[in-house]
C-alpha cells in the first residue's frame, strides 16, 4: 500500500468513526432465567438494527485477509439478504431467535448489514491471532539461528533421554493450531487412531472449523470406464459452501464398485505455499454396496485414478504422493465440528470419514503454523536437513515419541470447542441447550496453545477474567466441569507484545495456565557474519511481561523463542526458522510430556506446573518478565520422578509450592467465574459455533488446593501488613538444609546516559565497555529513545526510520583493536519499530567467554522513507543488582529437610506507608544444600497496592523500579499488534454509596505521546462497555498493527496532553440482573502508552480519580405489589449537558408508563429529558418525570440508561487536528423488584 493510500485509508475510517461517535444501544438476550443487557460498541445503532457482538479486527480470516467471519442471525429474508452481500454462506437454518447462517464478506461490506431489516443479530468472529515473532533480515540471516538439537541440549532434552530413556512414550499432547501436516516424514508416526464404538476408527485429529468437507457426489460409470463429471460442480463445506466447476471426465477403469456408484468430488485446499490445489477425490465400496472404504486422490492430476494408490479406511489415512508426484492432501478423516449445520443442529462433533459416501472431510495444515507448532513438540528426528553454519542435521522435538492430537481451530476460531473436545468432552443436546459431557477419558493430556488475542476489548471481561483465560481456568480445576474430570494441562503463549510491561495476551493472562515467554539462544551469523557462538538465557526484548490485569505475576516460565529451524510444512520445503512465543510454548509442552511420562501420567495439571516452575533456572530477570525462569527439563524430569523414587538421579531439585494465590483468586474470581460460565461462554459459542448455549457448571469450586509456585498476595492497603507461607519439599535422597531466606529486590547500582546522533541516512553507531564495568551486576538495561518527529516525520503513521539495540560481546581474536562482524557474539538485541528501545541482559560478566572479551553496544539506523536525516538519539545503560528487600522478612530463616519431606515457610510482608497505588512485584530467595550440592531458588511474588480517590500517581519518573509506577517507557510497535506498548496496573476503593459517577484522568508530557486507559470493575468486567468509558477510546483510534491514532480529551476548545474517561459504581456491560457493587469496592484501571514523543526514555504521567457530584440512584431493591402501578423514584445530576437529551427506560417482568414516553408495554422507550441545557438531568422525583411500573411476574427488573457529555474529542492526522468531537457517556442504573407481600 501506498503512504497515499494508507493515509486517505486511514482519514477515511476514522472520520467516518468519530463522526458518528458513539452512542451505545442496549438489546436484550433471554437465556435461562436470567435478564441480559447487551451492549454494542463504536458505533450508532437504531433500535430496528441488529445486535453486534465483537469487532472486524479479530473476525479477519487469517489467510483472507480482506474478509471477516461471522454469524448472522434474523427473519429469512434478512438473511437471505446477507447471502446475497457476502461472498459465502452457510446453509441457511432455523434457530431459535429465527433464522441462521454464517458468512464470509469483504470487510467493506459490513457496513451493509447494519442495515439490513429484521436482522436481530451480527455475531462477528473471534479469531485469535499466532504468537510466532519475524526476525528482520537486515539484522539476523537464516544462519543465526539453532537447530532443534542445539536446544534440545542446553535445556536438558538430551540428558533426559540418555538418563532416562524417555521420550513422551504414551503422552498425547494436543496443538490446537492451524492444522498439523502429518503428511511430514518426520511427524508420520506422530498420528495416533482410535476405535470408536460400533467398530469405528477415525484419526484423532479435529477440524474444529469444519474447513474442508467433501460432499461426495454419485457417478456411474460408462462402458469406456469414465464417469461423466465434466461441467458438474463439486461441493467443498469450509464451512460456507464452496462450489468448484470440474472441466474434465475421471477415468475409473476396473476400480471395483459393488454398488457401481463412484462417489466423486475436488479439493479445495489452501496450502502454505500460498497456492490452492483442486485434486479429484473419488470413494469407492469394493466389496459391500454402501460401504465406502476406499479412497483415491488424482495427484497427478491426470483425471485417472486407476494410476493413483488407494488410501483404505482400515489403513494408513495419511494421504500423500510425495515420492512421485512431491504432492499431499491431508489426513482423511478424523473429525470435525458440524459448524455450518450441514448434518445436524445444533452443530456436533462428527466423524470425518462417512462410510455410506455421503461425505469426506481432510485435515490439513494450511498456514504451516500448527506443523513447526507439532515439531516443535514430536518431530521424529528421521529427516536429514541442510543447517546453515551447521551442515546436515536431524530436527527432533522435545518429546519425539509422544503423539500429536491436531485440531485446526484458527481458520474459523472454535477453540472453545476446541479446547473441550481435546479435555474429553462430547455434546449431549437437551430442551435447554447442549450438555458438555466428560466421555471418561481425556483425549489429549496437554494442550498446547501458540496463539492469543491482542484486543483488551474482544471480550466484555478484561483479559485474565475473560471467555478464553476463564476456560482454560474452568479446564485446569480437577472435578470442577464434572466430578470425575481430572483437570487438563494447558500451556499458553504468552504474546510478542514486549518489551512493554503488561503485555501478556489473553488466554495468558489466565491464572491456571502455564503461560510461557520467550528467552534467547543466539547462535548469530548476519550479513556481515557474526561469530558462530552462542549466548543464551537472556529474555528478548519482545516477549510479553506480566503483570496481568488482576496483578499476577505472569509469564510462569520462558523457554526458548527467538528463533530456530524446526520442521516445516512440505510445500515450503520440509523446514524453516520458527520463532516467538509460539516456539517457545510447544517446547514448553515437550517438556510437560516428558513429566507426563515419568509420571505414568499422575500429574494434576497445578503439580505439573508447580515442578516446571520450581525447577526452572534462574536467568537473572525480574518475576514479570522471566516468572520462575528458564524451563530445565532435565531437572524438572528429575524432580517427577523423584516424586516416587528418591533415589533417581539428578541435580539437586527442591519443589515450591504454594496456596497463596489460590485464597486471593478463591474471592476475586467469584463474580467472573458465575458471569462466563453461567452465560458469556455458553451464549458466545452459540452465536460463534453451536446454534445453541453449551451448558456448563458454573459453581465456583474451590481453588486453594490449585498450588503454584510463584505467590499473588492479594489486595492490599499502604501501611497495612500479609502473612504468607509456602512449603519446600527436599526431593533428594539426602538430608538438605534451606538457608538465607531473604526477600530480594532490584537496586540502581549505576546508570550512564550517552548523547550521539547517527550517520546521515542511516548506518551504526558504537560503543565499547570493559567487562569489568559490569562486575557484580545482576540485571542491565540497555535502553534507546529517539523524538518521534525522526520515526514518522510527517505524522501520517508509517514508519520513517527505525533504530534498533544490539548487546555483543566482543572477542578481539586478532588483536588489531577494529570492531569485526566474525569476532561478534550477540547477547540480545532490541529490533522493535517505535521511539524506544530496550534490550536487557542478566548477570553479563559471568557468561562471557573470554576473561579479554569487551562488551559493545550497537546502535543502528534504518531509513525507510522521507529525508535522509542524522537522528539523535539516547542510549542509557542502567546496571541492578539484587539486594535485600527489608518489607520482607521471616521469623526462621533456615530449615532442615529430611529426603522427600517439607517445610512449611512463614514469612511477612509489610506495605511501605507511602505506597502509591499499583502493582509491586518481588522475589523470594533461598539456599537449598546437601552433600551433592547446592542450589538457590528464587520465587517470585506480586501484590496490589489498593489507592483511593485522588492522585494515584504521586511519584515521578523512579528508574530504580524495574516496574516504574511513576512513569511510562513506550515500548510502541508498529509492526505488530494492539497490545505493544507499556502498561501499567493500578487499583482504588469506592468508599461511599455517593461515589456512584466517577472521573478518571490521564495527562502526559510529551506532545506526541497519548495514554488510554481501561477501568475494571471488582467483578472483572470492564465498568461500562463503552466508549469514553471502561473501554476508554481504544476501539475507535486502533488502526492495525500496533498503530494507535495521536488523540486527545478536552473540556477545553483546544487539543490537550490528557485523556478523561467516565464510569460509574453500578455498570451492566453484561448482566443486568446481578447485585449491585455495594462499597467498598476495588476497582483496576490498565494506562497503556500508545504512542510515545521519543523526547526521552521515560515518561512522567498523572492518573488522578475523583467523584463527579449527582443525585440518588435507584434502591438496592424494590417490594411491589402484583397488578398495580407503582411510581419509582430516582434523580440523576450530570456535570455535562447531554447531546442526545433524552434517556431510555426499560422494565422486565412489569408493564411501564411514563408522562412523556406514554405507551404501556414491556420494551424499552426512549424519553425525551426533562431540565435546562446545563447540567443535565434525569429526575424521577415528583417534581420531574414520572415513572411507573405494573409488575406481573413476582420479580423483575427495571434498567434506566442515560447520555452525557464525557468529553471533547480530538484526534491527528498528519500536522492537523481534528475535533472537538462529541462523546456521550453512557449512565447506567438498575434495580431488581419482587413481589411485596
């Protein structure tokens, strides 16, 4: 695209946003018993148009990229209609609020169903996104990067299996993914079949998205052997109907039928090569009329079958021609998920290969993803691949005897179902929706995930509340979905999204997850051919940190994912670098089958994590950015087994276990948990997948038996104290003794700041340092910061220039005192596209090769459009050790613990005084020693510190704070997505019922920066989802790829460096019908820096919260009588006048009057509002309008939503600003009545 283009694009779409902003329009959803409100967002919604659910952005298909998915819901004709815009449709079928079908269509003809009448609903697709990280080519060559043996043998794989023998024999880990090419050599064996009853056997593998079933047409053929396809088309369900034109005859020959009816149809694959291949399918019954069990695939593509093999049901499924024709298909058969509702409705799961003829379906991979994704975890290690700098190599996984489960679930986005499916779950339709029910058996033991959602806002919960982090939280609590259901280990990327804080994705942000970052191994080799050696156990500069919304400590683990050859699909030539979280995930999940398997498999899935995080390796780093370290298999391996036999062999390896976290979530939870498992999860699947509401339990269990090794000490006040314990198990078979218990934080030992400017243009700028420079130092932050008017100089968002941070230890071999590429070893690098830079390294002197070796900092210019300018720049180089932490302290310190025994550890923590409102995070230290050595463990922790009403922020700028409360650091991306950019957590107490309308505010200092800020309630949804409010204005000024529109709030006629949202105590994104907060009551506001001035590297900013004077809300309840009208008062005082000028009541469960809305009936109506311009006013009392209900059910509720004016609204593009812009904040109130007796 153009500069021109994207910039029109770009004014375009958010003029047409803005000038329509944005008024919210509640519909009203039955399910069960309860009364849902429904409210939409971004844009102006009339009453007669339909309900939409999620946003464009992550409803786009990952391989067509113009197109969204969704589900349209309403009369016939509406649909009908949206048959006719779209580009493909399902079948149309009947639901129960009408008619259905899902659809595919360009993104610019979305805007044409909003205005389709007697459409009810628009259900907008939720499709996650990968988490596999690019490496730019001006910085690293192909030859920089690892093979799989290299990993495997720095972490411990390969001692695992010399030691032990173990290989992840019997374990089944499931990548839920893009597909898994299994038609690989190297995953062949990795394809594990099951017998169903009645003697049926499918492949366990699942298109979850139904992305390719055949509908297998009957031909009989003519006396020359042919049968006549030619000019018929076939019928490929992906899930919308696809139709392909057949151009020639297939020629059958002697192929035996016994019925004589050849079943024919063409595939429609989309292979990574990014080429689609229509191969002719033909399904013959060879021997019982009906029976089809043989299958043909015209891979040479000639129209004769009679040279092709047969591919029998009874057989090896894997279809494939790879000797001859280099050509494959997939797997045929399986199962996949009836999405489209072609067999059945509501969907179900259905076996993939139809033994009457009627239809076949193939799995397949096509992105290439979930393949490298499999290998990462089972490659057999079989093939020989030309390595470059390394020559011919093998590429096994981590676990190359364990079996892959693969389930496509990205190209549609089933991975609810996806997830269920894998744990062991089967539907069981009943009058009131479909029953999840545990079949008995897991069908995976592992599920491994390398995807996530950037959108803080996909979702009516704030990520780690939300639908995906809440499942996942619901699949890892044994019993907790059924009795007998033992819990399933899920491990989760945790996102690309760094090096800002905060960062981590949904479902990372889940707390019963093991969510997993990505740490280095660089064995760089660049343009200029650095050294072949390697440094490894840094954290890369883009790896998601913690903490999440709810202030854990997130990611657990890091596991390698800056990049390494891995196994590929064939059709881009078997191999090819893998990177990012999504490496480091299936790695991680390698491991865990491992212990799986020195297990037998009796691990829970909280004791599974706890031993990987226990025994993980410190690499020097903060809890939020490497959580318990670097995942040790060989240790972690060793630790399992010992849990049955002590006398394994092995490091020395202690198990750290805790309830801690358990007790906080076991309350903080509670809302969420009863919220998405009662409706949000059941109701999405349905307008998402099923057709109709899974149900699910949704009594909170009891989380404290959930240990984990890292702790969340709660919510906490300053001045206010926390007694904690853990308990250290000795898994050794000798006595050891736990000494130096200590808390521990980061100390500012010194910090350099260097001024330079670059070559005119672009190029490097260098910087030499003796290593003694960095004796003692546990931590160093390198950090770079340029002004924003260099990165896009005529402020129309496209990149101009970049700088990017490489760390090197330099070995001069030659002794000529010159810089030389091959001398070069890189330690970490910081290569992201935005204003600011960091690259960290721990503990640096000691992994240095060479007593002689120097470090080097290279900073380095990129010019990609615009003036060749020379761009100043800062480097500052910040050196931390760690250091006793005085707020923690134990009353014992050291312990002496017998073989296979613990010891239970108490400790006390103290909230400084002036603690300022926010997340603060922490280590545990300690010695562990027997007589075959000694280890130190450290443990990290988190809390949050609860602020009240006033200024949150009342420190500046504190740089000795790794997680810097006072300040910001940037960390924008504009090559990746929503969630770049540094964030930070912070927390305050609603006090006093009068507090009910509340302000908060962000203001900045640097003119082309620009903060947001999302609000969460206590029951993790955000408070009003809203524009101007809990969502802040982050859906209306994201445009794509981490690029964030400069805006602004003003009460002013003016632009300002401050952003304003409104939200009040009683919110209803969601339910209506829950009780309302009653104080005090915590609520948590996330500030992320969108865009950052570049003027230095980090940036003041004041959060400030304050209560907005009003009225008198509706009562906590009403009592009235059955069959009478009852007047109900209430007043409203707004400090803003309203645009809009009128407000909207809406009663369940009673007829409603009012004087100036008149009517009687039981759906909303708008009231036009009473009162002067300024300020506005709602006023039920007598002296206002007069509202009245006529209950006729013995509960019920009545919902009152008024407008007000938030704030001005500016925005910029290029050198001009637009605005002032209206934007209405959307007032919420609600009451529940019951019958007065």
């Amino acid at each position: 695209m153009s500069r021109r283009v994207a910039l029109s694009r770009i004014k375009a779409n958010f003029m047409a946003i803005l000038l329509i902003l944005v008024i919210i329009t509640p519909s009203t959803i039955f399910y069960a018993n309860a009364q849902v409100n429904s409210t939409l967002l971004g844009e102006y919604i009339k009453f007669d148009r339909p309900k939409i659910v999620g946003n464009e952005k992550l409803a786009t298909h990952l391989k067509f990229q113009e197109y969204v998915m969704g589900t349209a819901v309403g009369s016939l004709d509406a649909v009908n209609q949206v048959k006719s815009i779209a580009k493909a449709t399902t079948n149309i079928v009947k639901v129960r609020d009408g008619y259905s079908a899902k659809f595919l269509i360009h993104k610019d003809n979305v805007e044409l169903l909003k205005n389709i009448k007697g459409l009810k609903i628009i259900a907008l697709n939720k499709v996650p996104e990968l988490e596999v990280a690019s490496y730019t080519k001006e910085e690293f060559s192909s030859e920089a990067l690892p093979d799989m043996f290299i990993v495997r043998e720095f972490t411990g794989v390969n001692q695992v299996n010399s030691t032990f023998g173990l290989e992840g024999e019997g374990v089944r880990v499931a990548v839920i993914d893009t597909g898994v090419e299994y038609a690989h050599p190297d995953l062949r064996n990795a394809l594990e079949y099951i017998t169903l009853p009645g003697g049926f056997r499918e492949p366990l593998v699942l298109d979850a998205d139904e992305s390719h079933v055949m509908l297998m047409q009957g031909f009989v053929k003519n006396a020359t052997g042919w049968i006549n396809t030619n000019g018929t088309y076939a019928e490929i369900v992906e899930p919308w109907l696809n139709m392909v034109l057949v151009t020639k005859d297939y020629y059958v020959g002697s192929i035996p039928s016994a019925s004589g009816v050849y079943r024919f149809c063409i595939t429609d694959l989309y292979f990574p090569d990014d080429y689609v291949y229509n191969f002719g399918v033909l399904l013959v019954d060879p021997t019982s009329p009906g029976n089809y069990t043989v299958a043909y695939i015209d891979f040479n593509m000639n129209a004769d079958f009679t040279d092709d093999k047969p591919v029998y049901y009874d057989g090896d499924r894997v279809a494939e021609d790879l000797d001859n024709t280099g050509y494959y298909a997939g797997v045929l058969g399986g199962f996949f998920y009836d999405i489209g509702f072609y067999f059945t409705y509501p969907g179900d799961f259905m076996r993939g290969w139809d033994l009457s003829g009627s239809y076949l379906s193939i799995f397949y991979d096509f992105y290439g993803h979930g393949t490298s994704c499999a290998g990462s975890i089972a490659s057999r290690g079989k093939e020989l691949y030309y390595v470059p700098g390394y020559g011919f190599k093998t590429l096994p996984g981590i676990a190359p005897k364990a079996k892959i489960v693969g389930i496509k679930a990205l190209w549609y986005g089933n991975t609810e179902l996806s997830m269920l499916w894998a744990a062991g779950f089967d539907e069981q339709v009943s009058e009131d929706g479909i029953r999840m029910v545990y079949s008995g058996s897991k069908r995976a033991d592992i599920i491994s995930n390398s995807w996530g959602v950037s959108y803080q806002w996909y979702d009516y919960y704030a990520f780690g509340y939300d639908i995906e982090s809440m499942l996942i939280n619901g699949l890892s609590v044994p019993g907790f979905l059924d009795p007998s259901f033992p819990g399933i280990i899920v491990v989760q990327a945790a996102g690309n999204g760094g090096f800002g804080y905060g960062t981590v994705t949904a479902p990372g942000a889940a707390s019963f997850a093991i969510t997993v970052g990505a740490s280095t191994a660089t064995h760089f080799y660049s343009f200029a051919g650095y050294s072949a050696e390697a440094s490894v156990d840094d954290v890369i500069s883009w790896s998601a940190r913690g903490p999440s919304p709810l202030g854990e400590i997130k990611p657990d683990v890091v596991n390698v994912g800056l990049g390494c050859w891995d196994i590929a699909p064939m059709a881009v030539g078997g191999y090819d670098i893998f990177s990012g979280t999504s490496l480091a995930t299936p790695l991680t999940a390698g491991t865990l089958a491992l212990m799986l398997e020195a297990s037998n498999k009796m691990l829970t899935p909280s004791q599974a994590k706890t031993l990987l995080m226990s025994t993980a390796k410190d690499i020097s780093y903060n809890g939020l950015v490497q959580g318990a370290g670097r995942v040790d298999s060989y240790s972690a391996v060793a630790a399992t087994k010992r849990l049955s036999n002590l006398n394994t062999p092995g490091p020395v390896t202690v198990k750290v276990s805790s309830t801690e976290t358990g007790s906080v979530l076991q309350s903080k939870l509670n809302d969420a948990w009863i919220g998405q498992f009662s409706y949000n999860i059941p109701e999405s699947v349905s307008e998402w997948f099923s057709g109709e509401p899974i149900l699910l339990p949704y009594n909170v269990p009891s989380f404290i038996p959930m240990e984990t090794t890292s702790m969340f000490l709660g919510y906490l006040r300053p001045g206010s104290s926390k007694t904690f314990s853990f308990k250290v198990t000795n898994l050794n078979s000798k006595t050891g003794t736990l000494s130096n218990l200590r808390g521990i934080t980061y100390n500012l030992v010194k910090s350099e700041k260097f001024t330079d400017s670059t070559p005119a243009g672009g190029g490097p700028v260098w910087y030499v340092f003796d290593q003694s420079e960095f004796s003692n130092i546990d931590l160093t932050r390198f950090t770079l910061n340029f002004n924003f008017k260099y990165f896009d100089y005529n402020l129309d968002y496209v990149r101009d220039n970049r700088l990017s941070l490489f760390v090197f230890e330099w070995i001069d071999s030659n002794k000529n005192e010159n810089i030389e590429y091959n001398e070069l070893i890189v330690i970490n690098a910081a290569y992201a596209h935005g204003t600011t830079e960091e690259a960290t390294v721990g503990n640096i002197q000691n992994r240095l090769h060479s007593p002689d070796s120097k470090i080097v900092v290279r900073v380095y210019h990129t010019r990609y459009y615009g003036p060749s300018f020379s761009i100043p720049f800062e480097l500052n180089i910040l050196k931390y050790s760690r250091a006793k932490d005085s707020s923690i302290t134990f009353t014992t310190t050291s312990y002496s613990i017998g073989p296979g025994a613990s010891a239970k550890i108490s400790g006390k923590l103290v909230v400084p005084s002036n603690a300022i409102s926010g997340v603060v995070e922490g280590l545990i230290a300690f010695d562990f020693k027997t007589s075959d050595g000694t280890i130190t463990k450290y443990i990290p922790y988190s809390y949050m510190v609860v602020g009240k009403l006033g200024q949150l922020t009342t420190k500046s700028s504190d740089e000795r704070k790794l997680y810097d409360l006072g300040a910001v650091r940037g960390a924008i991306d504009w090559t990746w997505r929503a969630e770049s950019g540094d964030w930070r957590v912070y927390s305050f107490s609603v006090q006093s019922l009068k507090d009910y309308l509340l302000k908060i505010e962000a203001s900045w200092t640097q003119a082309n920066s620009t903060l947001e800020l999302y609000v969460i309630g206590p029951d993790g949804e955000f408070a009003s989802y809203s524009i101007g409010s809990g969502v802040g204005y982050n859906p209306t000024f994201y445009n794509s790829a981490g690029i964030y529109i400069w805006h602004c709030t003003s009460e002013d006629d003016a632009p300002t460096k401050k952003i304003t949202v409104y939200t009040s105590v009683v919110y209803g994104s969601l339910f209506i019908t829950k009780p309302k907060i009653k104080p005090p009551a915590t609520f948590t506001i996330l500030v992320h820096q969108v865009l950052h001035g570049g003027e230095k590297m980090s940036e003041d900013f004041n959060l400030t919260v304050s209560s907005v004077p009003g009225g008198i809300r509706l009562p906590q309840k009403l009592y009235l009588p059955l069959n009478t009208w009852s007047q109900v008062s209430s007043k409203y005082v707004f400090p803003f006048e309203s645009s809009l000028r009128q407000y909207y009541v809406e009663v369940y469960g009673a007829y409603m009057r009012t004087i100036r809305g008149g009517g009687i009936g039981t759906i909303g109506m708008m009231v036009a509002l009473p009162g002067t311009p300024a300020p506005s006013t709602i006023d039920f009392g007598p002296y206002g309008e007069k509202l009245e209900v006529y209950p006729i059910s013995a509960s019920g509720t009545i919902l009152v939503e008024g407008w007000m004016r938030a704030a001005n609204l500016y925005y910029r593009v290029g050198a001009s600003y637009y605005g002032p812009l209206e934007n209405d904040y959307i007032f919420f109130d609600f009451t529940n009545f019951y019958r007065k007796v």
